[in-house]
C-alpha cells in the first residue's frame, strides 16, 4: 500500500513573464512504513508538490492522495502530521497551551490528551520549558514544540518541509534520532531536505525534482551507484547536462 | 459537537492572544481616562455631570468597541499568512469555515468582554455622582451593543479573507464609520435628492449596516426606560443576520482561496 499516490501532478503559477511550471507531470508513489527524501534544488518544486498533498492549493492537473483520501477533506487530515518549512507558531501560549489546544483541533481531550502532552513534552526535552511562553524560546526550541505538534495526533504519515533548516548540529540530531524512532513505530516520514549527509543517513527511499520534474526514484541503495556519494549523485542528477 | 469544539478551541486561542498583547489595554486605559476626566468636572452641576458622563461614557465605549473590533478582526487571518502559521493549521482536521467562525468567535468575545468592562467604568462613574441606571435598560444597551461589534468584526473578518490587514481594516473602518454617520440621515437625502443621485442613497440605506437600531445611547442617557421587547428582540436579530451573512461571505471566500508561499496565483 502506498502512503502517498501522486499522479501526473502539474502546476502552473501566472508571473508577470507568462506562466511557470512549477511542477511538471509528477508521479510519484510513497510505500507506507519508509523514510523517502525528497531532494531537489531550490524552486524544483518540491514544496509546491507538498502544498498540493496537504490541499492548500489545487493542482493545475493531475491529483494527489495521500493514505488513499484526498486531503481536501477535512477529516482526512486526521492521520498527517505536518511541519512546515521555518515554522513558527502561536508565540503568546506557553509550550503546553500550544499542544493541547492542538489537540483538542484532533477531538482529544481529558487524561489521554494530557497524557500524550507531557510525553510529547518530554520526548522533544520541552518538560522543563512547557510552562513558559514559545517567545521566550530559542530557534531550537521553537522548532522542538513545532515538531511535538506535528505528532500530537500520532499520526501514520508525517511530512516534513525543510525539518533541519536554521538548526544548529545538535538540533539537527535530534530531528534525525526523531525520524528514525517514527521509521521503527512503522510510520512512513515524507521529508523534503538540502542536507544530504541527513538524508543519506535517515532516508531509504530517495525523491530527486529538478525544475518541476521528477528526475530519480528508489531506493538510496539502489539509486546511488558503488562508490559514488550521495552528493554527487545528487549533482549529476540535477545539473544540466 | 465535535465541530463546534474545534470553534471554541481557535477562539480560545484567539482570546489568550488578545488578553496577552497590550494593545487591547492601552486602549482600554486611553479612553477610560478620558471618561474618568470628563467625570472628575463639576462646572454643569451635580445633574448635567451625571447625563455628561454617561453620554460621553457611552461614546467612548463605542468607539474603544470599534476601534478595538475591526482592528484586532482584521489582523486575525492575514496574520496566520505573514507568520506562516496557517499552513500547520490547514494540514490539522479542521475546515476553513470552521477557521473563520473560530477566530471571529475569539475577537467577538475578547472585544465584547472589554466593553463590558468599560460599561462597568462608566457605571461606577455615575454612581459614584449620585447617579442611577436601570439595570434592564443597561442591560439592552449592552446586548445591542454587543450585537454591532458582532457585525463589525464579522464584516472585517470577511474584508481580511482576500486582503491584508491594513487594507481589510482601512475598509471596514470606512463601512462601518459611513454607516454610523451616514445611513440614519439618508431619508433626507432621498427626498431632497431626484433621479439617479436619490437611488443611489436609496442603495446606500439598504446595503449598509443600520448601526443605528442597535445604539441605545440616547435612551441610557435621558432615561427613556427600556425599549419594548419585539424591538429589542427584532434589533438582535437584524445583528444575528447580518452577523450570520458576513460570516458566510467570508467562509465561502476562505473556501476560493489558495493557500502558496510565493505569492503567485496558480493557474
């Protein structure tokens, strides 16, 4: 089964110059229960392509699925979790208000939600800050309780947009050790990235775009030959020839 | 239920963020001293103070509710968009409309609530002169009130949909602004005028809010007593419906829009 079905999506922006394909006929299929990094240049397309997933715009032509529900429906929704790229969030609640009012958009509420608050607290190592208001928390941080947002719903598909950008190392590890506990649970991480020693060290499964176009798909093993690093695979498969 | 759950938790947080930022308080403590001066001024004598500071009491409540109304109506949704907030909100089990009731539901409350406080000032004020007001008649006022900042917010919600938040609340200042001055003078207009200059008043007065059913001020003041119930009834549902159509222009709009980091429009 296929977490993400993406079919012969495209999607054009109007600019002053006439329209742009931001994504040009993609298809793409995400199995359930694998980390996939989806890689790309700046402007291939991939956020746009995310954009699509969650229904925060409607492709040009083409469709998306994601767990087999269009995601246009609300209630579809129910089993994503989203991270955006740079995300911020409601700077006056304190770290607690943020993932219980959270939750409570998921119609949890009670003991359980309460429950799942403070181990979501201390799996991100917010415990000890849960009580104090997000604007008085560092980038790191803020991209922690960002992230303990994105679980709150246990969700089966997490997608992330960018989940390491403007972090330091350390941050970085922890979104790392993050994704490889969610590959354990059995959930399937979709995550758009610029770092390829993170992507090479998480991913199973490899997305490249480059200008809108889906240009490499499959397993890192078997898409990066012997010998050659992710890196420059990467470039071989992105720079014009 | 589980819907209207959803609401209350966007309100509710709409609510936190009003209560925590200090704009709705240095409103609040502007106008409160400026009714708290008028008040401590005995040149009219004991009786003509008392009518005094109920009547710019009330004046003041009014514009603190507009003012505060619009602005923080407006700043909601194109907020969620400048922060970037709106994209982990629309990837969460709740639907657009129900976005837009959520944070108009917050504002209304969080507006209404510190206008009742200024009602409370406004009363202290006059009792502390020597004053009475019937506790019915305030009562009314303060509904009816409450019903037009419903109205108020509702429309700048909807401006905010498809602009931003200067712009939404530039404009909803000016409708709201022109509805109060304007519309109870149009019949005038409407006689005194002919041809094409008296229909356009004619539009004008049906398509612009009637602020005026809803303004018990004079009432208040000069101790006309309550106002009949029908009349009462009939105003909070004038305010019920415009609130209700407002609201469903600016989901139906929220529902058209498309949601991208660039500001491109997609084809």
């Amino acid at each position: 089964m296929n977490a993400v079905e993406i079919f012969n999506l495209t999607v054009l922006f109007q600019t002053r110059d006439g329209p742009v394909k931001a994504v040009d006929g993609l298809t793409l299929n995400v199995p359930v229960g694998h980390v996939v990094g989806f890689l790309g240049p700046n402007g291939a397309g991939k956020t746009t392509t995310i954009h699509v997933l969650l229904g925060f715009m409607r492709p040009t032509s083409g469709a998306a699925k994601v767990l087999g529900s269009d995601v246009r429906e609300a209630a579809a929704r129910r089993r994503i979790g989203y991270l955006a790229e740079h995300p911020d969030t409601y700077r006056f609640l304190t770290g607690r208000e943020l993932l219980t009012a959270t939750g409570r958009l998921f119609d949890l509420k009670g003991p359980d939600l309460s429950r799942r608050v403070d181990s979501l607290l201390e799996r991100v190592g917010l415990s000890a800050a849960a009580d104090r208001r997000i604007s008085t928390y560092s980038r790191g941080m803020m991209q922690r309780v960002c992230l303990a947002q994105t679980l709150v719903n246990d969700p089966e598909i997490v997608i992330l947009d960018e989940p390491t950008s403007g972090l330091d190392p350390i941050g970085r590890m922890d979104i790392r050790s993050l994704m490889s506990d969610l590959r354990r649970q059995g959930k399937t991480v979709f995550f758009s990235s610029h770092e390829l020693s993170e992507v090479e060290m998480v991913c199973d499964r490899l997305a490249i775009m480059a200008k809108g176009r889906l240009v490499a798909e499959g397993p890192v093993e078997e898409l990066v030959p012997r010998g050659e690093r992710l890196e420059e695979y990467f470039m071989r498969m992105v720079m014009p020839k | 239920m589980k819907k209207i759950a959803r609401i209350l938790t966007l309100a509710k947080i709409v609510l936190r963020g009003q209560i925590r930022r200090k704009d709705i308080y240095v409103v609040f403590m502007l106008l409160g001293a400026v009714v708290v001066l008028i008040a401590s001024s005995d040149i009219l004598g004991l009786s003509s103070v008392v009518t005094y500071v109920l009547e710019t009491g009330l004046l003041a409540a009014w514009i603190f509710g507009w003012i505060l109304g619009i602005y923080s109506a407006a700043r909601e949704l194109p907020q969620e968009e400048t922060r970037g907030t709106i994209f982990s909100l629309l990837a969460k089990p709740v639907t657009r409309g129900e976005i837009v009731v959520g944070k108009w539901l917050g504002c209304w409350c969080s507006v209404a609530a510190a206008v009742a406080l200024f009602y409370a000032l406004v009363v202290a004020l006059v009792l502390e002169r020597g004053g009475f007001i019937s506790p019915f008649v305030l009562f009314q006022a303060f509904a009816l009130h409450a019903g037009a900042l419903a109205v108020m917010t509702s429309l700048a919600v909807a401006l905010s949909t498809r602009m931003n938040q200067d712009a939404a609340a530039t404009l909803a200042y000016i409708v709201t602004g022109a509805s109060f001055l304007l519309v109870p003078r149009i019949p005038e207009f409407v006689f005194r005028e002919a041809g094409l200059r008296s229909n356009l008043f004619l539009f004008l007065y049906h398509a612009l809010p009637h602020f005026e059913v809803l303004d018990m001020r004079t009432r208040v003041t000069f101790g006309f007593g309550p106002a009949p119930l029908w009349a009462f009834a009939a105003s909070l549902a004038y305010a019920a419906i415009l609130t209700i159509f407002f609201l469903a222009v600016a989901t139906w709009l929220y529902e058209r829009k498309r949601f991208s980091r660039s500001e491109l429009a997609v084809l």
